[in-house]
C-alpha cells in the first residue's frame, strides 16, 4: 500500500464574509493540524471508533463521487481503488478540529485527490494560474459533498500548501509572506474559545443583513478596502500599515459583527483595542472555534489574556532575513 502524504489546516486570515461580497482574500497552511489516509489494522494505536466512522464517512463520500462523476466538474479518479481500499479499512487519520473554520474537509478532498486522481495536477511553487483555477474547480465540486457548495479554496490550501493570494475568483496567486519585516515579538496568534462555531448561521445572519442596502453599502466602502489593506501590507512586508489596518479591522468587526463574536471574549476584544497591546478578529464565521490576534508584543499579549485562562498558539512571526 502506497504511503499517504500529510495535508495540513489552513488559516482564512483575511476574507471571512468580505469574500461574499467581493473582496479580495488570503489563506495560509496552517502545519500545526494535518491529516493523512491510513488503515486500520493491529499496528495502528488510534481512536478505533472515530476510524470506524471516518470509514463509513469516506464510503459515502465515495459513492458520491461515483454517482456524480458526469454532472460535477470532477478529475478521473480512480474509484475502483478508493472502493477496494475502503473495504481494506481505509480511514482518515486527523488532527484537525471540526467546527473551527481550519479546513477539516479541506484536507480530507485533498488527501482523496492527491491518492486516486490519474493525472494529477503536481503541487508545486510556480504552478501557473490555468493549472491552480483548475484545482480550484476540482475542489469546490468534490467538497461540494460536504457542504453542498464549496468555494474549493480550503482543498486547494492543503493541496499547494503554499499562501494563497485571492484578487478574485478567477486571479489567484500562491504568496510569499516576508516574516523578518515583524518585529521580534510580533505575531499572528490564535485563541482557541472551546467550542466549535456554526458556519451555516454565521452566513445566514450576514447575508439578511446585507439585504438592507445601506448596510450593505457600508461593507463595500469601509469593510473590503480594510481587508485589502490588511492583505496588501502583510504582503508587502509593511509592518507599520499592517498593524494599523488590522487595528481598524478589529474595531470594524467589533462594532458590526459583535453577534459572531463569542461572548466570553467580548470584554478580552475590547480590552486589546482600548489599549492597543493586541487586536482580535473572527476566525472564519465566528460564533466559537478560533479567533484570530495580532500583536507587536506576544509576550505582553499572553500576560494580558492570562485571565481568561485560554490557549493562545502563535501560527506566524518573526524570523531571521532569508527564512521567511
């Protein structure tokens, strides 16, 4: 049996509902969560019963495959073998948490396409738009069986494992970030708030209010340019402007999306924009799973939070010039 290759959790950090209405996006891997195809035999020390569902899981993904092989935008699989390999035991074997906007199914349609697919598309630094647009499409229609519509961006992350930079839905370029533009302590982090978010509520709710006109003319004027600011300095290695816009951001969503924020972290978000130590934003669509933070001092930032007895895990900072 061929050995699987690991396929990480990716990280929106810029997007989360802007995309919706057009804004440009940037979505990181995320190595700190993966997952692989594996088997389950004697010599595999895992959750027995979460394998077993996994199994059953991917077996009803697989008929979905097949049955929709001439209606989805789908890549020649090669099903015979997914199916005789199912029947070996095959499961999916992860780390990433469900419910937490980091890409669970993401990687499983990865895992699957990069194990059965007959021509497969190679990920690789330099793989041109065409080839990337393609991937794209393969995705959205595979993972279109777990949430009945999919942009195809999270498979895509965990494919390339590479940022990806999304102007549109047709110009998407995989990005170098340049880390030694951070300070020393500065960072990107993640709270994790202990409880899983509701993608499909978090939507719902935004797109009846943008319904309402006005609101929605306020998301295109002050909202989106925010998240391309944000993008565009982090790119940049504009370590000042970049703080500054997340700065705003924060304060944005603070004010116009306080229903996604989870209530317990109210008062931890107010407090990181009264005194500028550190500034939060969602994590995907909010409501639980992570909440994303910035900070120009980790170190103050973790003496700050320690009340709220939650872990924060750094997933981007400084390195030296050259690494990153």
């Amino acid at each position: 049996m061929i050995k699987s290759e690991h396929f990480y959790a990716k990280i929106l950090l810029f997007g989360e509902y802007g995309v919706i209405l057009g804004s440009e996006a940037l979505s990181i891997p995320y190595t700190h969560f993966a997952g692989e195809l594996s088997f389950i035999n004697d010599d595999k020390y895992t959750d027995y019963n979460a394998a077993l569902a996994s199994n059953g899981n991917l077996k009803a993904f697989a008929s979905y495959l097949i049955e929709n092989s001439h209606t989805l935008q789908l890549p020649q699989l090669d099903t015979a073998k997914f199916v005789s390999e199912l029947a070996d035991g095959l499961y999916f074997e992860s780390s990433i948490p469900q419910g937490y906007g980091v890409g669970s199914s993401g990687a499983l349609v990865a895992a699957v396409y990069a194990r059965y697919a007959r021509h497969r598309i190679e990920p690789h630094a330099s793989v041109p738009v065409s080839r990337i647009l393609e991937l794209k499409g393969i995705f959205a229609s595979m993972e279109s069986f777990f949430h009945g519509r999919s942009s195809g961006i999270d498979p895509l992350n965990a494919f390339l494992q590479y940022p990806l930079h999304m102007k549109s839905s047709t110009d998407i370029a995989l990005v170098g970030i340049p880390r030694h533009k951070f300070e020393e302590d500065g960072a990107i982090f993640l709270i994790d708030t202990g409880a899983p978010g509701k993608t499909d509520t978090g939507v719902k709710r935004f797109l009846d209010l943008c319904s309402d006109e006005a609101y929605s003319r306020h998301m295109q004027q002050e909202y989106l340019p925010l998240i391309n600011r944000s993008i565009s300095t982090l790119v940049e290695g504009n370590h000042r402007g970049f703080f500054e816009a997340t700065a705003a951001l924060s304060a944005f969503q603070f004010d116009h999306f306080s229903e996604m924020i989870p209530e317990a972290f109210v008062p931890a978000w107010k407090q990181g924009l009264e005194s500028g130590d550190f500034h939060l934003k969602l994590c995907g669509s909010g409501g639980g799973g992570f909440i994303l933070g910035f900070t120009q001092s980790l170190t103050q930032t973790r003496e700050r939070l320690n009340d709220y007895q939650t872990r924060l895990v750094p997933v981007y900072r400084h390195t030296e010039r050259g690494n990153g």
